[in-house]
C-alpha cells in the first residue's frame, strides 16, 4: 500500500497498468474502491492511478469537511502529482471528484493534459439541492445497498463520514459558495463534459448546465441515453471506449 504526506495526514493511492498517466478522482461518500471494478477497462492502455482523498477510503480520517470541499481536495490531487512528480497527468473525476478534476486544472494547468467531468450539477448547485441532499442522505442509511456501498468504501466508520459530507455540502449550498476557484473560461486544458440522461442524482437541467460550460470552454459533450448515476460506472464498457478516445487525443 501507498501512502503519502499532505501536512500532517496520510493520503492513500494506488498505481497499476502502464500507458499514459490517469487519476480517477472518486465522489463524495466514496472511495477508490468505486473504481476497482473498473480498472480493466483501462490498464491496458493507461497508467492509473487511483486516491482517497482526506476521511475516506484507507487515508488518515479529519475532524471535519471543509465547505469547500471539492476546492481542499484539488490541493491534495496536486499534492499527490508533485509527490509522484509527474506532469501533463490526464484526470477523470466522477460526481464531487468532477469539480476536484476542474478545479485542480485550473490551479496548476502544467500539471495535467485532459479532464473529463462526469455526472455532476455543473457551475452551481441547484436551488432544491439541500432538500434532495437531505432526503438522498437520509433514505441511503435504511436502503441496504447503499450502506454496503458505504461500508466498501470506508469501512465500519461510514456513518460518520456520510454525515460529515452532508453537513460540508449543506454548508457550502446554503452559503453558495463558488465551486470552482477561477473563472471556467480561464480553463487551458481540453474538458470532456460526461453523464447519463437517466442521472436521479444530478440537477434535473445538468445538460442545460453542460451546454453552458461547454460555450466558456470548448469542451466536447457525451450524454448517454441509457444508465443513472454516475455514468462512468452505469455505462461502464461505452464510457470507458470514450474517454479512452478522448484521452488518447493529442492536445
């Protein structure tokens, strides 16, 4: 297992496959582990590496989740690239891990090649967003499937870890708080915008969303007709062939 230092805590990450350099950046609740099943879909192409990011996963837990959650865990991916002292690293971020992927390129735009950002609400965070937070949150911890997704990820203490992402998001909504730490038009590396039409937990209007960041960036759209959230898992083999093509592009 690998570990490294961010201040005063251990991150965890992995690396396998061989190929250009790609690091999934997992969602919220979750851990690396989302992609395990994944990885043969990419390791003979690519060299993937994967994170958990600060109170998930085999990392060292924290007191508490910054309301600017996906900012703070930009910081740790570029912490991560330097440790690794790699450049010009491709990133796919799925759900949370999509604003972490935008947000670390815009911070350090040397340091990556590719984004894709799959399955997540876009610029802002919609205005019924608490409400549909608090009720997704709420029916997760009865529904047997999720707790066990929950338990995989983290381990026996999920629980608190589910509730201290609610309580950073309920903050960083109420608040509204910027998502992303420079202007989107700012942005200097190709984007691939990604998600699944039958997506329950992104905004209803994300696609209206994806429209709006692609005129600011350029960034090309995949939406597919079938599967739910996120869709890099729902749509596993079609998303892994496009952003498998879309990564392999020349910048």
């Amino acid at each position: 297992m690998s570990y490294f230092y961010y201040q005063t805590k251990k991150i965890y990450y992995t690396e396998s496959g061989k190929g250009k350099p790609v690091l999934f950046l997992h969602g919220n609740t979750a851990s690396s582990r989302m992609f395990e099943l994944l990885l043969p879909l990419y390791e003979d192409r690519f060299h993937v590496i994967l994170i958990d990011f600060l109170g998930h996963g085999k990392s060292d837990r924290i007191e508490e989740f910054p309301a600017e959650l996906w900012m703070e865990e930009a910081r740790q991916t570029i912490a991560l690239l330097e440790h690794l002292k790699l450049e010009k690293v491709n990133l796919v971020g799925t759900s949370g891990g999509a604003w972490v992927a935008v947000n670390t390129a815009l911070e350090r735009p040397g340091l990556v090649g590719r984004v894709v950002a799959d399955s997540f609400d876009g610029r802002t965070l919609a205005d019924d967003f608490s409400k549909n937070l608090i009720q997704e949150r709420t029916g997760a911890k009865t529904d047997n499937m999720a707790v066990e997704f929950y338990q995989w990820c983290q381990g026996e203490d999920w629980e608190r870890i589910v509730e201290l992402d609610t309580k950073a998001l309920l903050q960083c909504a109420g608040e509204k708080l910027p998502l992303f730490s420079k202007p989107l038009h700012s942005l200097q590396v190709p984007l691939l915008l990604m998600g699944s039409e039958g997506d329950e937990m992104s905004r209803a209007d994300f696609q209206d969303e994806y429209r709006a960041i692609a005129g600011e960036t350029g960034a090309e759209i995949c939406i597919f007709a079938e599967g739910r959230h996120p869709a890099i898992l729902s749509n596993a083999e079609e998303a892994a062939e496009r952003i498998s093509k879309f990564l392999e592009l020349q910048n």
